[in-house]
C-alpha cells in the first residue's frame, strides 16, 4: 500500500512513519509513506502559502494554488487510484471499520491541513473524504494523519508479527478488548485471575468474552447499545453486571 501526505511539515510525517509497526511495514515493503510540500508549488518568491479569508475575521486559509499544484503531483506519482482524505475537525469520526475501508485500498492521499483550514471551493472540488480523530481541535492535521498512517499500516498483511494481534483488538467486533496480564518475576502470578492459570483454553475464552463485554458495558455503553448481542452474550453480560453490583455493594 502507498500513502501520499499532502503536509508543510514533511518530516514530521516522514519521521513518525519509520517508528514502531509502521515502519516495519515500510522496511518489509509492505506500505510506503511518501510527504509532499506545498512550499515546493508556490510561485511567489516568499513561497507563501496562505492568505487572508473573504469576510474578514482572525486566521488564514491556505491557498488553493499550491496547494492543487502539490496534490496533482502527488496524484500522478503513482498510477494506482486514490482517494484523497482531508483530516479535519468537521470530518467523520474515525473508526476502526473505516480504518479497515481504507486499509484494503492499494493507495491513499491524506491532505493535512494549517491555519484556519482550506478553502470550501477547494474542498468541494478536491477531496472525496473528511476524517476527524476525534471532537478537539489542533494546529493542523498531521498528527491526524499520522494516526491514520499508524491504524492503516499496521493492517497491512505481514505488517504485525502475529496474524491474530488485529483480530483481538479493540473495536473489531464493536467491543473493548478484555484485560491482559504478563509474566512478572516480581509480582509473580499475584493478582492475575485464576482462570488465566488454569490452562483451560475453553474457560479462558469464555472469561475473556466476559470480560470484553463488561469493559464496554462499563466504559463505552455507546458501543454496547448499537450491538444486539447472542444469548450466550447477554447471558456473559448478565453474569458480569450481577458481580459487578455485587461487589459494590460489599467492597
């Protein structure tokens, strides 16, 4: 997979793509991330890149001169078709289905965004999709894009050392993951659930379910209210939400 970013701040993207899973995906060929400038397509010589808005009011736009002259070059580096995605407080919230969307695309284009933002004529014009990391505001859109580069990549097949590790995280089946305990020569096994040290594949995949369940119960019932759960689910939940109340009761 090929990712184009349309940013002023290339090496911050160059930079944080070659961190971690991502750039292990990029060492193995697997995704390559690429940074366009639009300084490099202004014709001024101060190489400007913004200006005042129509209306009047604090902040700049960027110019849509440069910044169209940038994309099309980052559009023809590359025959492979891209939609181009404009990180944005106004976008749709991202999710990790439409990470997998985008993940199954052989090329993207992120358009990261500065100052007040871009012209609506541009955006009109320009961008096929606009994506939010969340309901906050930042100084431009390249740690959006780079989260994006992060979820992206690491779904890339061959990208995680485990086939399996996507598969169990959270949000893939509309739930929280469930808690993980590791070796401690410390700790020992103190505080880890029994069931964990029973070796009973079956039981701790069904505590593992229950677990799940009762996070997202607890801490994103938004999530849990636009599933409609199985019998053996509900009856998961039921249990957790008994013991739940329970040990509130008597702490």
């Amino acid at each position: 997979m090929r990712i184009d970013v349309v940013t002023l701040f290339p090496e911050f993207i160059r930079q944080s793509a070659a961190l971690g899973v991502v750039g292990r995906a990029g060492e193995r060929g697997l995704l390559q991330v690429e940074a366009w400038n639009p300084r490099d397509y202004a014709t001024d010589n101060y190489r400007r890149v913004d200006d005042r808005p129509f209306g009047g009011g604090p902040g700049m736009l960027m110019l849509a001169e440069p910044l169209g002259a940038c994309l099309a070059a980052a559009r023809a580096a590359s025959p492979e078709p891209a939609p181009v995605v404009y990180l944005s407080p106004q976008g749709e919230r991202l999710t990790q289905r439409r990470v997998r969307d985008l993940a199954a695309r052989p090329r993207l284009i992120l358009l990261c965004g500065r100052y007040e933002g871009l012209d609506e004529r541009f955006i009109e014009r320009e961008v096929d999709l606009e994506l939010s990391i969340g309901d906050y505001v930042l100084s431009g859109g390249e740690l959006g894009a780079a989260v994006v580069i992060d979820a992206v990549g690491r779904l890339q097949e061959g990208a995680l050392n485990h086939a399996q590790s996507a598969a169990q995280d959270s949000f893939e089946d509309g739930l929280l993951d469930c808690p993980h305990y590791t070796r401690s020569e410390a700790a020992g096994t103190e505080g880890v659930p029994p069931v964990l040290l029973s070796g009973d594949h079956a039981a701790i995949a069904r505590w593992r379910r229950q677990q799940s369940l009762g996070r997202t119960w607890l801490r994103r019932p938004d999530l849990l209210a636009r599933l409609t759960l199985t019998p053996a689910d509900a009856a998961l939940l039921a249990e957790f939400q008994a013991r739940h109340r329970e040990k509130a009761q008597n702490p």
